[in-house]
C-alpha cells in the first residue's frame, strides 16, 4: 500500500478543488490554500469571467469521481454554434452528431459546488485568503501570509501541488532552478465580460441552447447561457488599432461601434456601457513549461503548467484530463517513489498541452475569421458526409478534442492530415452536390488509403 501522505494543493479553484477529492479518496491528508476569500461567501474576480465549455474530457474526470449529476444541475447544453451576422441574421452549426454537446458553466457556480462537495470531507480542509509569499522547493517549506489576519504561517508539507493557475507562485519557484524551461505569449487581443440580463418573465433573451458567436473578422463577441436566464458575454477587442480598447474611450463612441457591428445584441444588453467602462480588460495568455515537478516532492497541474487561451474551450477540461491521467498512474503506483510518477505523469501530459495550447489559437482564427465565410461552412458540411460515410476512417478535428479521449497530440496531427485532405478535394467541389461525384469520391478514397498508411508508418516508428 502507498503510504498515506500530507499533501497541500495550492490554489482552491476548479482543478484544485477537484483534485482533493481525487486525492482523498486514497486516503491522503489534503490541505488547500486560496489566495482569494471563500467564493461563495464574496464576490471574487468581479467582471473578468469567461462561461467555461464543459466537454467529454471534463465529464469523465467529475463522472469518475461520483460527481457528474450534482455538476449537471449548473451546467446549461450547447448543442452548436448560433452565428449572428451583421444584419442580425442567424445561421445555425450543431457542434456534433446529434446528442452531442458542450455544455456552459459558471466558474464561479462549478468551483463554488465542487467545493460544496469536497469540503465535508475529512481528509480536506480548506484555508481562504492565505497568500504565498515564498516557496522552497528543497524542503517543501511554503511561507503563507494570512491576509485577513496580517499573520504569517509555515507549513511542511509531504507533497505540494501547484494547481495555482497562470501565474503560479509554485511554479515561479520552479522557474529558479537550474535547466528549466519556461515560455509564455500573450496575444495581442484582451477580453472585457459584458452580460444579456434574462427576460423580464426570466427567461433566457436568446436561443438558450447554443453558443452565440458575433464573428467581425478583427474583433468578435460570444456570448454563453446561464442557468438563471442571463448569458456572459464576451468581448475579444484588439488591445491597439483604429478599432481597438484604446480608441474607444466614451459612451458615444461605444455605442456608435455596437450598433454598427453587433446591431442585434444592442438590445438585449441595457447596461452595456456601465459594464464596458467598469469591468477592467482581461489579458489571453498561453504559457509552457518543463518540467512539471520537483525531485518527487512539488507536482504541477492544469493551467499552473499549460495555461492556454479559451477559443477551443478545453483549459478546465484538459486541467480535468490531467486529474483523470493521474489517477490512472496512482491505480498502478505500488511503491513510494513519487518521483518516477511525477516524471512519468509529465511525459504522457507535456505533448498534449503543447497540442491543445496550438489547437486553441487556430480555434480562435477560425471562430474569429472563418465561421460567417460560406466556402468554410460549405467544407465543414462535405468534412460531416465524408465522417458518416467513413466513421472508422475520419472523425473530424473538433469532434476528436471535444467528444473523445483520444490524445490531444493525437487529434492535432490527424487533423493536418485530414486538413491536406480536404484542401485537394475541395478543388473539385463548387456545391454540396459534387460530394458524389465519381471523380471526388476515387479521390477521396485514395487519399484516405494515403492516410491510413501515413497512420500504420507512425504507429510502427512509435
């Protein structure tokens, strides 16, 4: 048996609060400490949050756990895109085959019921407003300034996690050892929360099924549902340029830009100039990094390791995936050697995160450029026929990351395959008609026979 350990998670958030449950349920002792004051007791980060996109991956790591039907009751399904054009017409994408969906989360109302549920727990215990302010990764001594109290504390933990998001203070002082790798890029576009308030009878103002989608080719706006009726609106704005955070500096001239280029949503959003004017830019970062622990003793995990920017919606659910993927290797971990499983865990993790982290910016180019373009929207219809007609042969990229498990590594590289694909078969195709073409279809099958060889070389070479 793995002997059971003290282990303190830094930063109580989604993927904090989700892994103390994990841990507990070995039979470990878990201590999490939060920067920030109880949540559901204040209002945190007010006016910064982006719905989260819970998918397959972060449904089967609260599922694993026992926690799935609890999680459902503040989750609202997304069966597809809803675009809205310059006009205010509205053309509809389902996300999937039928039954498949995305389903939109408060951040707030998950973490505050994930810590609903693990705080009963014995083995977990949670401490607010305790800010790190020093960490020595040698002797796993964290230095902790209580910031209700003034006080300053120290604690010694077995193991520590770094669950502590983007700018992680554990993994700030893993950036101070030796050899360590360390990338992050910001793109140069910041995002501001607006809201659509639910009806007056509290319905919802707006098809409550989808995911808006306001795509201007420079700039967009999404907006996601909410279980009291209203949607959390965001607006991706270029930081600098004619249209940008910078130029629009007064009410006037805000609501000159929001008629022109959101004329639809004008409407539904009556305190959208308070909101614009109060709620500060969120910056998007992307961060990488290697390696993910410490001699066996600090681990790593969710966006304090692989922080990367919403547009494909999987940074809780690959922060979720990576729980899962521990979990899987602690089944196996017979002995007490936590190095060899923290060094294991980052191997299998690391080419994943790199993945989604690239998969996540082009996400952002084609919801941003490419979803009002009918050309685009002709080739995503033939990519559905050519997945019904060869199920086992082509899953399509946003299927592959969002409705299965298979590798973040794995989807990125089958999807340039199919990409190359698709690029020689829609020089033959004006209509959805020509999919059946004789000449389109011989076409198609060679290549997918290409594909499969390309497939078997690969597996062969791994």
């Amino acid at each position: 048996m793995t002997e059971k350990k003290n282990i303190a998670i830094m930063g109580a958030g989604l993927v904090g609060s989700l892994l103390s449950l994990y841990l507990a349920k070995r039979g470990h002792k878990v201590d999490l400490y939060e920067r920030r004051p109880d949540l559901r007791k204040n209002v945190v980060d007010g006016g910064r949050s982006i719905n989260l996109a819970l998918s397959d991956r972060g449904w089967r790591a609260l599922k694993s756990i026992g926690i799935e039907e609890e999680m459902r009751k503040v989750a609202v399904p997304m069966h597809g895109r809803m675009m809205h054009d310059e006009q205010g017409n509205l053309t509809f994408q389902p996300y999937g085959k039928e039954g498949q969906s995305i389903y939109s989360v408060s951040r707030s109302g998950l973490n505050a019921a994930l810590m609903n549920i693990s705080e009963p727990n014995p083995n977990i215990t949670y401490h607010f407003s305790r800010q790190a302010t020093d960490v020595d990764l040698r002797t796993n001594e964290i230095r902790l300034r209580n910031l209700e109290t003034g006080n300053n504390e120290t604690i010694q933990p077995d193991l520590l996690f770094g669950a502590d998001g983007a700018y992680s203070v554990v993994r700030g002082a893993m950036q101070k050892t030796e050899r360590y790798n360390y990338e992050q890029s910001y793109l140069e576009y910041g995002y501001k929360e607006l809201s659509i308030p639910p009806t007056a009878d509290g319905s919802w103002a707006i098809e409550k099924n989808a995911l808006h989608i306001w795509p201007r080719g420079n700039y967009m706006m999404i907006a996601l549902p909410n279980i009291d009726g209203s949607f959390t609106c965001t607006l991706f704005f270029p930081y600098e340029g004619e249209r940008s955070f910078t130029t629009i500096k007064s009410e006037e001239g805000l609501m000159n830009f929001f008629n022109e280029v959101f004329p639809d949503a004008v409407p539904l959003m009556p305190d959208l100039a308070k909101e614009y004017f109060t709620n500060p830019v969120g910056s998007l970062v992307t961060i990488k990094c290697f390696p993910w622990s410490y001699q066996g003793k600090s681990l790593l995990i969710g966006d304090a390791c692989h922080a990367v920017v919403p547009f494909y919606g999987q940074g809780m659910n690959a922060g979720f995936e990576d729980i899962t993927v521990l979990d899987q290797m602690l089944d196996s971990f017979d002995g007490d050697d936590w190095q060899e499983l923290f060094e294991a865990f980052e191997k299998q993790r690391k080419p994943n995160a790199d993945a989604i982290a690239e998969l996540a910016v082009l996400n952002f180019i084609e919801m941003r450029d490419k979803v009002a373009d009918p050309r685009f929207l002709l080739r995503k219809k033939i990519e559905s026929k050519i997945s019904e007609q060869y199920p086992d042969r082509w899953i399509t990229l946003y299927s592959m990351v969002t409705f299965s498990d298979l590798p973040y590594s794995y989807a990125l590289e089958t999807g340039r395959q199919q990409d190359e694909i698709m690029k020689k078969v829609m020089k033959h195709i004006k209509g959805i008609e020509d999919y059946n073409k004789p000449q389109v279809q011989k076409l198609l099958e060679k290549q997918l026979v290409k594909k499969e060889k390309l497939k078997k070389y690969a597996a062969a070479e791994v």
